[in-house]
C-alpha cells in the first residue's frame, strides 16, 4: 500500500518535482521553443509596422495569431508561465543548495577511504620514509595548492574545488538578479521618439515627443527637464565603383544640450555614440532634409511657413514629404511631392538624386491639392502621408498643369490664383531615440556575475586526493566531483612531487 | 589595389575550398579503410576495441589506455588529409586576411565574410583539438561541412568589398561577431563528436553500424570530449549574448529587443544551457544530450544562414538585397 498524501504531502511532493533537475531541463527546452514564434512573426515592440502590415496582407490568419499573443511573444501569458516556473524552480533550487553549500565549507574533508585501488590515477610506490614525515609532507604540497586537508592516522585527505559549487551558485542567483532588474525595475523607464530639424529647440517634456512609451511604474517626474537643438548635421559618403552607388561612412551631428538653468554646452552624437544628458540618453537613428517651405495668400501674407520633414525613400535620399494647409486660403491646400538633395532629370522628364548630398541645387517637385483635408475630423492623421482620394488635383499629374518645381530661393504661383510657394531654404533633421533606463548598470553588473560565475563553476575543477602510507608503501588517489578530465594528470604530478620532497 | 587584394582573396578562397576538397577525399578513403581494417582485427581479437573503453578507473599502472589511439592507429590517408586541411587553413586565413586589407576594416562585416570566419574557426579548432587529443576521425565531417560552407558563401554570399556603415562602426561589433564565430568553431567540433557519439552508441548497444565506427573511440569517451568542447563554445557564446547587447545599447539605445536575431541567440544560448543541464540529469546523459548538442550546433547553423538571409530585422547585414 502506498502512504496515502495529505494536502500538504502533495504540496511537498509538488515543490520538489517542480525544483528537479528534470523539471527545469524541460522547462529550459521549452523556453527555446516558446520563443521560436518570436522569430518567425513579426512583434509589437519590435517591429510594430511588420504587425500592421501582416493585419492588412492577410486579416484571418492574423486573428488566429493575435489570439494566441503571438504578436507579443514575449509577454503572451504561456511564454511567461514557463519563465516564470523556470524561476520559482531555481530559487527553490538555489536555497537548499546554498544551505548545504555553506555546511560544506565548513566540514571537514572526509575520511580517507580504506581502498584507494579503486580510485581515480590510482598510484602506489614503496617508500623508506618515515610514515609520519611523509603525510605532514604531503599535506604541505596540497595546502600550497590549494587544498583544504585533514590528517587521518598515516593519511592525509583533501579537498578543492569547492569555488565550483560557489561559482555555480553566483550564476543562477545572477540570473535571478538580471530578471528582477529588467523585469522590475525596466517599468520605471521611459523611451521617446522625436524628429529635430536644425535651429527648432527639444524640450524634455510628454509634448515635445511624436511618440513616447512610459514603462509600466513610470510618473512624469521621471522626466528631467532639459532644452537641445540640432546646430548641425554631416554626413558623409563614399562612392562605389563596382555597384555605382553611395555607402554612408560616417554620421555626425552637432547639438547643444542645456540642463535646468546651466549653459548651452555642445555635444556630439554619432550612430554608435549617444549623448547622455538629463538622465536620458540620446541616439541617433536616421536623418533626413528638411526643406523650409513658405506658402502665402495672394496678398503675400503668409498662411504656412516651416521647415518640413521628408522622409528618405532610397540610399540617394530622395525623400518624400507633405505640407497642409488647413486654414488661410480660399480653400483647404496640401502639397505632396519628392526632394531631390542632387537631382538628374532623366529621359522622360522625371527626376532621380544623383548622390545623397546637397550642392546647392536640390530640388522641391510637388503635387498640389485641394479639398477637405480631413483634419477637423479628429481622427489622428500622420503628418508623413496623404490620401488623395477625395481631393481635387491642382497641380502635377492628370491635372492638365505641371507639378510645382522649386529651385532654393525660388517661388512660384499656385494654379488658379490660389497663392503661391516658396522654398526658402535648406535645413538638415535628425531622428532621434530618447531613453530614460535605470536598469542598464544593474544589468551589467549581473551579467558579468553571470559570465564569472560560469567561467568558475565550468572550469575550476572540483576533486578529492588522498595521500596515504601503508606498510612501507605510499597510496595516490584521487576522485572527481563532476566533470573533471585531468584529474589523472593531478594525482600523477602531486605523487611524483611528494616523492621528489621526499628525495625519492 | 582594393580590387586587386579583394580578387586575390578571393582566388585564395577558391583554392582554398579546393585543398580542402581534396582533404576531405582523403579523410573519406581514409575511413572506408578503417571500416576494412578494424573487419579484419574485430574478426581475429573481438575485445579488442572494447578495452579501450575504461574511465578514470584504472588498475595500476594502466593509465596509459585512456590515452591510447584507437586500434588501427593513423592511416597515410588521414595523414594526407589532415595535412592538406592544414595547408589549406593557410590559404584560407590568407584570403581572410588580404579582404581585411583591401576592406580597410575587420573582415567580418557582412554573411559572405561570416562565413568565410566560421569556417576558418572551425577547421583551427579542429586543429588545435588535435595537439590535446586525437580527433582525425571527424576530419571527413569538418572538411565536407567547410567545403559545404564555403561553396555556399563563394556562389551564394557573395559581395564586393564595402566601407563600413555607420551602424557597424563600433568595437563591441568586432568583438561581438568575433567572438560569436569563434564559439560557431567550438560548437561545430563538439557538433561533430556528438554525431560520431550517437553512432558509435547505436553500434554499441549491438544495432548495424558503418564499419569505421570500430576504430573510434567509445561513445562515453566521444561524449566528453565533445562536452570539454560544448562548455568553451557556451562560455563564448555567453559573452557574445553580452556584448552583442553592450553594442545594441550603444546603437539602438537598448541592450534587449526581441529583435530576430537576439531571439536566436537567445535560443540556442538557452538550448545549450539545456545541454549542460542534460548531461547532470540522471536519465539524459548519453544520447539525449548528444542530440541536443547537435540541435544547438544546427540552430547556430540555422541563425548564420537561413535567418540572417530571409529574416528582417534590425541586424540585417548580409549586405545582400
Ligand atoms: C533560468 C534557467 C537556468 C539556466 C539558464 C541555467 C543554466 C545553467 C548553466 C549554464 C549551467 C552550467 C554552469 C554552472 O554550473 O554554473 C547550469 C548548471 C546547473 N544548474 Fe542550472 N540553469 C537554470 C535553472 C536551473 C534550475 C531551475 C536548477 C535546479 C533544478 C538548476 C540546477 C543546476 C545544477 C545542479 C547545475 C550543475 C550541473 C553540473 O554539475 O554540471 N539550474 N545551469
């Protein structure tokens, strides 16, 4: 008859297979495999335009996904249940094992055995030595290699190693320190996305931000007030011969920061260099032109002026941009069209960017529309795209009148009397990443526990040697604890030292 | 200059995938010789390959048994062919070297010259696994896998010298791919022990089994060996995880994603911690871990090729379009 289990029997018997090798062997494989889908389907935090395009390619199957979380991987409920057990049953590992670790630091290396024959480089020389001598010396050359020892009778037993086990310890502790870290205290960050063109100020507010994530504990007093601006922006290029085309080499821009009443102090941000200012730090991802467009009334008021964003379309940047204007005319404007930073007029009388570079000669060609842009609607509307459908085409296209060209410095009049555009001048933008994130020097910290501990706890060997005089002979052994391939080696090397001290 | 270097390297890969080709015919005869060999020894002395099975536990005077070579010893083919593996890492590292020059900058910036690296890293952990223990047996497998690789990168991968951009300009990269490389040579050796592992154990446990087999090392020795290899690879492979997010940090303003490439370094990190795990579980030693040494070795196979090429992400940089 098997004992029958009482409620806190089964709760017993639950804790310890939960905290079995076995059971975190699986629960590791099925980690790896939960987070296959991860790599396959596009996700949210990473890539949320990949999520959006999926949806509208093909609807159904995205259902199916986005019900299982497959979007969000990484925090659907069943890869977080196997981490989450993955960890309850390493601490319920690494408490015991911490406990009985510290016992054993404290023991006494064990007895010596009575039958070394059996034992690991078994090794057995006649000696004429005094047996007493003999041990004290081979307790001597295992002290000074680092071997905790204990005499019994005419043998001597030792033991290393025990930094393994310690090693062991510091990486699964570690890795439970990194998990709180990134998992607890990542929710008290914050990470913005922000467009700055040249000359306009940033500061560090929820406002200043075209989009912003909060983490999950943070409060707006996590934003530290500070002012920066775009001075200047180089970039520089390298042409190829072979593929006849330009390969960015480097990317710098210039900002001037200002911390709450402190100076303007410059700054240099490149793509693998952030600046760090405020408690945040800034990175640079993309970057763009931004040519200032002026639109006036026909009485010369001016209705819009701006620098505008376009947004690179090709490795030449030719970038694509749009300008409404909602109110101030006869009737609502939007203007659409390319940049060219170097523009070639090809064959059919459409332009390409020779390189991505301006010279002094880029070029603005817009389309021009009117009607309901649709703003007043409150629906949120990106500021990068138009939807033409239900506007009227003025200028470019079927419309009967070429698209609107402008040289720097040129204006010219919009159909029907309607106005006109200036492209003034010339600006550079950056796009910028904006971090607040407290956990990176945790994070650090554990890892290189994480590194160290492994480091210790795969390679230091763990061992016991005994020494060990018996009728006129001398007895080697030694037995490893876990992996252990020189162990051999060390018995053989420790025996012919011992015998050499002895002058054998 | 830069074209003239960069197409010599590129000759020098040629004949380098060529030396090795030759190896790897000599490694092959080499073992449908053993296979005729170790037929004519097991039929006259049917313990004879057994003996050399015995652990750390050893009578006297004895020791010397687990050192030992397997029976038949080397034969001039395997001589022949690890020398010519040898000759052609030269070459190899040659080409390695002279598309660095003519780059202006470490070649190991885009898959074709991954490629090039691994392999490389492969074969001289092959070769340095040689001065601690003897392991010609797996030449064929490490030269046919090179030949394999290279020809793919050569045909498939490749592309024309680039200057670096931007993003990569940064010496956690170098180290980061570096080493991440390197630690792809340790797993593909250990890879290659665990396969001869699963083998000899199927032949062991009395199943039919390529006759060669009878001159390899027991699977229990095959599998310490590979595990001696396994845990360095791990120990890399650990570091790459790290420096790999100090250098998304510096870039992307994060160390962590979930970005395609992280999430299979991520698996195969955590599959290789299974391995280790495996092999102090009682029940998963032997052939479990062995497989899951090999799954590990074929995800990292699996991340270099097929989701550096047909996955997006961030770390797209193949350099091919
Ligand atoms: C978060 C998941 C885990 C990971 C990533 C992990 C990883 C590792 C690694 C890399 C090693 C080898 C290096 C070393 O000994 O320090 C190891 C060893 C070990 N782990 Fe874990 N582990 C995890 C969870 C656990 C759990 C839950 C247990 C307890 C049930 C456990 C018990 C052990 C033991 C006993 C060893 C020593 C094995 C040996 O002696 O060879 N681990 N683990």
């Amino acid at each position: 008859m098997q004992p029958r289990l009482g409620p806190a029997g089964w709760l017993r018997w639950g804790w310890r297979q939960l905290t079995s090798m076995r059971t975190a062997l699986v629960l590791l494989l099925l980690l790896a495999l939960a987070a296959i889908p991860g790599s396959l389907v596009p996700q949210r935090t990473s890539d949320p335009n990949g999520v959006l395009q999926f949806q509208q390619n093909d609807p159904e199957t995205y259902d199916v996904l986005n019900r299982f979380g497959l979007f969000e991987t990484f925090s659907s409920p069943w890869f977080s249940a196997i981490y989450i057990l993955l960890f309850v049953s390493l601490i319920g590992c690494i408490v015991p094992r911490t406990k009985h670790h510290l016992d054993a630091l404290r023991a006494r290396p064990p007895r010596t055995p009575a039958h070394l024959e059996r034992l690991a480089g078994f090794e057995s020389a006649p000696s004429g030595t005094e047996p007493e001598r003999a041990i004290a010396e081979a307790q001597k050359l295992l002290k000074a290699s680092g071997y905790r020892t204990e005499r019994y009778g005419t043998s001597v037993s030792a033991e290393r190693g025990y930094l393994r086990e310690t090693g062991n310890l510091v990486f699964h502790s570690a890795l439970v320190g990194m998990l709180v870290t990134v998992g607890v205290f990542g929710g008290f960050g914050y990470t913005g996305q922000r467009v700055l063109v040249q000359g306009e100020p940033f500061t560090n507010v929820r406002a200043s931000y075209d989009s912003f994530s909060p983490g999950r504990f943070f409060d707006e007093t996590a934003l530290e007030p500070y002012s920066m601006r775009l001075d200047d922006f180089q970039a520089r290029y390298q042409f190829d011969l072979t593929t006849a085309t330009w390969h960015s080499t480097d990317f710098t821009a210039s900002l001037s920061t200002r911390t709450a009443d402190g100076e303007w102090t410059p700054a240099t941000l490149k793509v693998n260099s952030p600046v760090s200012v405020g408690g945040t730090d800034v990175y640079l991802l993309g970057n763009g032109y931004a040519p200032v467009i002026t639109v006036r009334d026909p009485d010369g008021n001016a209705v819009f002026s701006g620098a505008v964003p376009f947004l690179p379309q090709d490795a030449n940047l030719t970038s694509r941009g749009v300008v409404k204007v909602p109110d101030g005319l006869g009737e609502q404007l939007a203007l659409y069209g390319f940049f060219y930073p170097d523009p070639l007029e090809l064959a059919d009388g459409t332009f390409t960017s020779f390189s991505p570079s301006d010279k002094g000669e880029s070029l603005v060609s817009l389309f021009a529309y009117t009607g309901d842009l649709g703003l007043d609607d409150g629906v949120g509307v990106n500021a990068y795209t138009l939807d033409p459908t239900s506007l009227t085409q003025i200028a470019g296209g079927k419309s009967g009148t070429p698209a609107l060209q402008l040289k720097e410095g040129e204006t010219v009049q919009l159909p029907g009397g309607l106005g006109s555009v200036e492209y003034e001048g010339l600006r550079r933008y950056v796009s910028l990443d904006i971090h607040h994130d407290i956990t990176a020097t945790g994070a650090l910290v554990f890892a290189l526990l994480i590194l160290g501990g492994l480091l210790v706890s795969l390679f230091v060997p763990r061992r016991r040697i005994w020494v060990k005089a018996v009728r006129g002979r001398l007895e080697y052994a030694g037995l490893a604890r876990g992996e252990d391939p020189t162990l051999a080696a060390a018995v053989a090397d420790l025996a012919r030292r011992h015998r050499e001290s002895l002058g054998e | 200059m830069t074209e003239t270097l960069a197409a010599y390297s590129l000759v020098a890969i040629y004949s380098a995938i060529a030396i090795y080709a030759l190896a790897f015919i000599a490694f092959v005869l080499d073992l449908s010789r053993r296979a005729a060999v170790a037929q004519t020894v097991t039929a006259q002395q049917p313990v004879a390959a057994r003996a050399y099975q015995g652990s750390t536990l050893v009578a006297e005077k004895a020791p010397p048994a687990t050192e030992a070579t397997p029976v038949s010893g080397t034969t001039r083919y395997q001589r022949i062919g690890f020398a010519l593996t040898a000759l052609a890492l030269v070459v190899h590292v040659a080409s390695i070297v002279m598309r660095g020059i003519a780059a202006g900058h470490v070649p190991w910036s885009n898959l074709f010259e991954f490629a090039c690296l691994g392999a490389g890293f492969m074969v001289a952990v092959f070769l340095a696994v040689q001065l601690w223990r003897d392991v010609r047996f797996i030449g064929a497998f490490v030269t046919g896998l090179v030949v394999l690789l290279l020809g793919l990168a050569t045909v498939n991968f490749y592309v024309p010298v680039t200057p670096l951009p931007p993003p990569l300009q940064s010496i956690w990269l170098y180290i980061h791919v570096f080493v991440a490389t390197l630690a792809t040579g340790f797993f593909a050796v250990g890879g290659a022990l665990s396969i001869a592992q699963l083998m000899q154990s199927r032949r062991e446990s009395g199943k039919s089994a390529p006759g060669f087999l009878r001159s390899f090392p027991a699977s229990e020795r095959l599998e310490t060996m590979a595990n001696r290899l396994v845990i360095v690879g791990f120990a890399l492979w650990t570091f790459t995880l790290m420096a790999g997010a100090i250098w998304a940090e510096r870039a992307w303003g994060r160390y962590w994603g979930w970005d395609t490439k992280e999430v299979w370094t991520f698996i195969i990190w955590v599959v290789f911690a299974g391995y280790i795990h495996a092999r102090a579980t009682r029940g998963w030693r032997g052939n479990p871990s062995a497989w899951l040494a090999i799954i590990g070795f074929a995800a990292v196979l699996f991340n270099f090729t097929v989701v550096n090429l047909f996955f997006n992400g961030l770390h797209s940089y193949s350099g091919l379009k």
